[in-house]
C-alpha cells in the first residue's frame, strides 16, 4: 500500500509490485513473495548462499583505492596505502556487523578478500533502481559514499529480511530437453490492445536452442559434453544456490544464479514470479497481470472514495 502523504511514495501501486519471468517449470511453480528477486551472484564462490536473519547494507558507489595523479610513487609504496586503506574501511563496515553488502559499483580484489574473511556476502554491480527497492523493502539507507559508514548514519542504517538466498534455474531461453531445437519464433494475440499499443521497445530476436537430447547423441568435446549433462541435470526446477555449485550444475551458459531477498514487510511490496511457458508467452502474460493490477487498485480507490462520499454502489 504506497503511503503518499508521508513517504511520497507514487500513487500508481504497478512500480512496488514487480513481476519476474522466468522460463521453464510448470504453472504450479508461479510464486508470490514479499521481497524482491533478481539476477545477480555472488563475487567468491566460497561466499554464503542462504542466511537467515540477515542484515543488508547497501552502497550506491564502489569500493576502491583513489590514486593521486601527478604525483610520483613507487609501486609498493602504492599497494602498501591501498592496502591499508581497505583494511580501515573493511574495518568500519565489520563493525556494523551486516550480512551482505549490496554495491551499485565495482569492489577491488583487496575489499572482496578482507570481506570474505569477515563472512560478509558481496553482490556488486548492482542497478540503482534496484538498489532502491531493496532499500524499501528492507528498510536500509542507501549509502552514496564509504565515508558515511560510520560516521552519518551508524548501525541503524541497515536493512533486514527473514531470509536470504541463492537459487539457480537452467537456462530455458538456449537448452530443450526435446528434440526440436529450431529457433521458431512464437506468435501471439494481445487480448488487451492498449497494453502493448504504446509499447517502444524493439521485439528482441529469440537465442538459438538447443537440445540436450540431441547434443548427447552426438560427439563432443568435453567440456560441451558436461555442459550438456548439467543442463539436463538441473531440468526445468529450481535448485538451490550451495547444492548447485557443490554438484557442478551452476556453470556459465547453463544455469542463471537469482537472489531472493524474502520475508520483507508485505505492505512495501513484493514480487510475482511467472513461470510455465516460454519467455515471449510469459512477457505476454505479464502485461496483462499489471494491467489487471493496475484496473483492481483503481477499483480500490473509486470504491473508498465513494464510500467516503455516502454513495452507493
């Protein structure tokens, strides 16, 4: 429920309910959440995947070591500041004692290895849009510099969830378990004209399939070979982020890797994830449900501000 009058949050509820397409599954695998899903891994396999409880920090900049210019210095001069200069803000952000840190930007190597022996999961290159509706949900401030760490905003600047998580899905759009891997591109009929009638975006071409029974009747080189047995492996389910990685199925160009941030207050918003079909039929179905969101709250609305009126309906 946006909170106009206090919050100034926009009136139009369509920007906090997000809808997430997913291809494969069955339709029993759609799923409402109160939290938001995207997709994003973590910067060290050695990182967590599941914390329950866990506390977000989230930083719309990076975390890097600024040189001097025009200055001239010796390079172990310059990796012993760089150094040390990570290990103070490494430091500061250990002390707030958070889960995860969200970065809109890069991290150096030095950052990502001192926050791996802190036990501090790192997500980076992150959107801002995105850095935002986390910072809704969970309740954290957006931190637009390293320096404010400790000294704006202390620890109440840190957001919460219930829980967190990796999860990975096969890449539907490329691998089929059928034979028939063509690049076919599916026509449909928008029921709702006006959904897509102002629509700008061009249509995007389809990646070309392919056919896992049909790769692992042929002859490959290794590594397509175990490629292709990941992907039937993983199927069309959802697996869990540890138990992929540990059985070798999260590789790259088989699986995608999402974050799920779950358990956030429900009347900050949430997410629905659209399973069941191809991607064109699923984007399809998602105009159509932010459509039917949108006509429902609308009707929300009207009803209470006729009521309030002593109308009668």
């Amino acid at each position: 429920e946006p909170d106009v009058k206090n919050k100034g949050d926009l009136l139009d509820i369509r920007p906090y309910c997000k809808i997430k397409v997913i291809p494969g599954g069955s339709v029993e695998d759609s799923a409402y959440m109160s939290g938001v899903i995207f997709r994003k891994n973590v910067s060290h396999k050695k990182m967590a995947r599941i914390i329950p409880n866990a506390k977000i920090m989230l930083l719309s900049g990076g975390i890097e070591y600024t040189r001097s210019e025009n200055r001239i210095a010796s390079l172990d001069t310059l990796l012993e500041q760089e150094e040390r200069y990570m290990e103070i803000l490494v430091t500061k952000i250990f002390k707030l004692r958070p889960n995860i840190l969200i970065v809109g930007k890069s991290v150096s190597r030095k950052a990502q290895e001192l926050l791996l022996r802190a036990n501090i999961v790192l997500i980076q290159h992150v959107k801002p849009t995105l850095i935002t509706r986390i910072a809704r949900q969970t309740g954290a401030t957006v931190l637009s510099s390293t320096d404010h760490v400790m000294n704006q905003f202390g620890s109440t600047m840190l957001g919460t969830c219930r829980r967190f998580r990796l999860v990975a899905f096969r890449d539907n759009d490329i691998w089929v378990d059928g034979g028939d891997e063509s690049n076919n591109e599916v026509i449909l009929t928008d029921p709702i004209g006006q959904i897509s009638s102002n629509d700008p975006k061009p249509k995007e071409a389809l990646p070309e399939k392919k056919s896992v029974a049909s790769l692992l009747s042929c002859k490959l080189q290794n590594h397509e070979r175990q490629a292709a047995l990941a992907a039937r492996k993983l199927g069309e389910d959802v697996r869990d982020g540890t138990d992929a990685v540990k059985s070798g199925l999260a590789k790259r160009g088989v699986a995608k890797t999402y974050v799920m941030i779950e358990g956030c207050p429900k009347e900050l918003g949430c997410t629905v994830v659209l399973r069941g079909a191809s991607r064109p039929a699923l984007k399809l179905v998602k105009r159509v449900l932010r459509f039917m969101i949108n006509a429902a709250y609308n009707m929300k609305l009207e009803t209470s501000y006729i009521l309030e009126r002593c109308g009668r309906l």
